[in-house]
C-alpha cells in the first residue's frame, strides 16, 4: 500500500499545511504535486476501493482478525518492526490500513466467487493432509546418500541429524520440522511432494534435489515422515476448500484486480478530478480481460 495523504475536492480552500518566513504551502498546492506521483495516484485508489468494498463486504472483516494479523508480522519482525515499516515507506497506522484492505478483497473474492462442487472435489483430491517430518540436508548429493547409507545401516535418524545436516533451523531439533499440509507456502513444493508419499517410519531412499529459485543453489534432503494425520471426508473439508481456493485465486494479481475492477464497476465511481481520471484504469482493464475470457471460453 503507498503511503501518504491525499485531499480531495479542494475548490476555493487555501488553508495552508505548512508556513514559514519564506512562504506558506497550502493544502491546494500540496494536492496538485502529490496527485502528479504514482503513491498519490494509489492512495487515491486505495480509499475508493475500500470505500466501494467495505460498503458491501466490511461485516465479513472484523477487527479482530486485523488485530491478528498486525501482532503475528510484529512479532515476526521482532526489534526490526519499526525500521522495517519505515525502509517500506509505512507508519504503524498505515500498515493497519493496508492489511485491512487486504482483508475486504480477501472477503470480497470469497463473497464473489461461485464454488461449484467440480471445483471443491478437484481441490479435495489434490489436498494432503498436515504431516510431521524430520529433515536432513546437505550440500551434496554424494552426502546426502551417505546419510542414506547410514540409516540403511540402522543409525538414528535424529543424531545423524544433528551431526550431519546443513539446515540450522532443524538441526538442533533432530531434523524435526513444525508440521504442514499441502496450502503450505514455506516448505518447498518438491520437499512436501517426496514427504506426501511416505507412510509413518519411512525415509525417502534417494536424495531429494531442490534448486532455489531466489538463489540458485541446490540443497539435498534426506526425509523422514514422523506422523500423518487421516485426510477428513468432503463434506467435513468444505470449509476449508473454499478457502484454499479464495487463497489461490488471492495469489494472482490479475484476478484480485479483475476482482476490485468487477466491483467499481458496479458501483459506479466517477472520478471528477480530469488529472486522475485514470488511476482505476489497470482494474477496468482486468475486469474486462476476464468478462472476454469467461464470454470466449462458454
């Protein structure tokens, strides 16, 4: 979310925002520069569409969850939080701002999407219940199948873990991860694909390549299932199917803003200010894309 104040329908004010000896800023002026800048533009489009979504969508967002959502990043950030939001341009009020719209596009997405039981069944097929796994990692394929080698040979998995594994978040824990199912976005999708096909006791025989894609470096897992839990029937998972979705369909740009482009649309903004006629623009567009490809595949 940008950062900043943007004053709209000024006419005749000439209430100034700042004054010196040198001269007076006001509010008129101040508007005309900072509506030329693109987080002026976006704070613009920010407080239109939260206006537009929380008018139908705000009673589906509560307080609570914002709440939630700020103490987990704090907590996350630690003694940084500060210095963090202000690297990014954010203050405390304005970081509460922007997860508060992303929770009414969340609440909007989840209110506009239509989930049809084709949809809600392929997800269930492809969700994987939470498992508990020990890692082992190293920086070589070669000692990756020593580490095999060893297990093979009926050493513990947890104390070769602790001698041998590059990975300094587990390592002192015997290799053990915090668990996970299959909407996990922190463990790496070949590493959940080799541990989903274990059972309870077993280890993956061969090691398990993963290139970063932020680094380019390869890591070798060795992989252990500790526990898994039983996958609940369809109907008991409904629920969280249709989150899993909204969550998906959250991760692609394109689709929140077809999304947010559908909904001003419907309520009709009129933007009267001729410089900022277009700062909606890049939601129309999207929503429009996504009506031709909708009428185009039927």
């Amino acid at each position: 979310a940008a950062v900043g104040l943007v004053v709209y329908g000024m006419g005749g004010n000439t209430k100034n925002v700042a004054v010196s000896d040198s001269g007076s800023v006001s509010e008129a002026s101040y508007y005309k520069e900072l509506k030329k800048t693109p987080a002026g533009q976006q704070v613009l489009a920010n407080m239109i569409i939260e206006k537009v979504l929380a008018k139908k969508f705000g009673d589906d967002v509560s307080q609570k969850s914002i709440d939630k959502q700020y103490n987990k990043v704090k907590k996350q950030y630690g003694s940084s939080f500060a210095t963090t939001l202000t690297s990014n341009g954010m203050t405390e009020a304005t970081f509460r701002d922007s997860l508060y719209l992303q929770a009414l596009e969340e609440a909007a997405m989840k209110g506009t999407t239509k989930f049809t039981n084709a949809a809600l069944k392929k997800e269930y097929k492809n969700y994987h219940a939470k498992v508990n796994i020990s890692i082992i990692t190293t920086d070589s394929e070669s000692d990756a199948k020593d580490v095999i080698a060893s297990l093979k040979k009926g050493k513990d998995f947890a104390t070769l873990a602790k001698s041998k594994s590059t990975d300094t978040t587990t390592k002192s824990a015997g290799g053990k991860m915090s668990a996970f199912d299959s909407t996990s976005t922190t463990v790496d999708s070949t590493v959940q694909k080799a541990a989903f096909k274990l059972k309870k006791g077993e280890y993956t025989t061969t090691p398990v390549k993963v290139t970063s894609s932020s680094t380019g470096t390869t890591t070798y897992y060795v992989i252990k299932m500790n526990s898994l839990d039983k996958k609940k029937s369809f109907a008991a998972m409904k629920a969280k199917l249709k989150n899993i979705i909204v969550t998906d369909k959250m991760s692609d740009t394109t689709t929140v803003q077809a999304m947010v482009g559908d909904q001003l649309n419907k309520a009709k903004v009129t933007i009267k200010d001729s410089d900022l006629k277009s700062i909606l623009s890049t939601y129309y567009e999207a929503a429009e894309s996504a009506k031709s490809s909708s009428s185009s595949s039927k």
